[in-house]
C-alpha cells in the first residue's frame, strides 16, 4: 500500500550529532515486523542496485531494538530538487536534507485496520555527498539514515539534548548490530542540527 506523505500531519527531519553511551536493545519479538514498502521515486537510486537489500536489513534491526510489531510504512528514495520541495513546504527551508520522516498522527480507526507508521524520504545526491564528505560506503551512510527515520516514526527525537543522547545511543546499537561503525564516535562527525515538528 502506497502511503500520501501529504497525508500526514507532522514531520520531522533528521541529521546527526554527538557521541552517545551503549545502550540494550529490547530484545522483545512478538507479531511480525511492520511492512516496509520501498518507492523509488528518482532513477538515480537505480545504480544502487544493494539499496533495497540495505534498507531492509536496517529496517528489521530498527524494529526489533523497539519492539515494533505489526503495521506499515513506506520509504521513499528520492533525489534532492523532490527534497527541497518537501523542506520548503514543511519546514520553510529552501534546501534540500539527507532524510526527512513523516509520523502518521492517527491512531486506527478499529481494531482490525492496519497500523500506519508513516513515511521516511530520503534523497539521494545529499546521501551521496554526505558519505564522501566523511569517508563514508554509501550503503552504511544510508543504513544509518534509515534506522535514523524509523526511530523519528516510533517516538524518537534530538530537539533536547536528554532525548538527542538516548536517541543517538540507540542507534549506534542498531547500527552495531549491522557492523557498521559509530557515527557519532568518529571525528569529523558533522554536528547536530536541530529538527523542526511541522503542524499541518
């Protein structure tokens, strides 16, 4: 099921910050894991033929560290001119970002409707550049944004610095679990940009 990210009514967009602590992840794995559609909205994510695969196995770590049973979302790969657009309408920013996530707001209607989770976008060009920028594989850079926009749909945000440092802890820990290094751990690391909640 394809998901309108007009549809929802708040967002919030991701970058990256400071060196968190370790953190346990909840090790809970009842009901199945949310369906992930992946849209590819732009043909440059075409040569990133391991994009699916990446985006996936990111997705079932992040799910399993927070218990997130059931529902869906959509993960849309786009390019940065798709991005800006976004980022002006819902942050009035004129450019574009790495990843932006769209929490659906409603609960389900009844019992048996399916949990929409809402939508994560991420664009390609700024993905690209920002993994060459910080001696980055492409394929890390954008398992690390990912588990960043899921952990913005189940609750998690980096507007305090309490929530910033559990948020950033946690997903070194996902990310641990994929072998990818510390994000924040390295010099170099850009610093943290503060997101904005959109109100529709």
């Amino acid at each position: 099921m394809k998901m309108s990210i007009d549809s929802h009514r708040s967002m919030r967009a991701a970058n990256f910050g400071t060196r968190p602590k370790k953190v346990a992840l909840n090790a809970s794995r009842r009901g199945a894991p949310p369906r992930t559609e992946i849209v590819i909205q732009s043909p440059l994510w075409n040569a990133q033929r391991n994009a699916r695969r990446v985006l996936r196995r990111a997705l079932n770590e992040a799910t399993a560290a927070t218990a997130t049973r059931e529902g869906e979302l959509a993960l849309v790969l786009t390019d940065d001119a798709t991005m800006r657009g976004l980022n002006r309408k819902w942050r009035r920013k004129n450019s574009a970002t790495n990843v932006l996530s769209f929490p659906t707001q409603h609960p389900p209607r009844s019992e048996n409707a399916v949990r929409l989770l809402g939508d994560i976008v991420i664009a390609f060009e700024t993905c690209a550049r920002e993994a060459h920028a910080q001696g980055l594989s492409f394929t890390d850079h954008l398992a690390h944004l990912a588990v960043h926009g899921f952990l913005h749909l189940v609750g998690y945000d980096h507007i305090a610095d309490e929530e910033a440092h559990r948020m950033e802890a946690l997903e070194a820990a996902i990310l641990d679990r994929l072998h990818i290094a510390n994000p924040y751990g390295r010099s170099g690391a850009p610093a943290r940009v503060q997101s904005s909640r959109v109100q529709s």
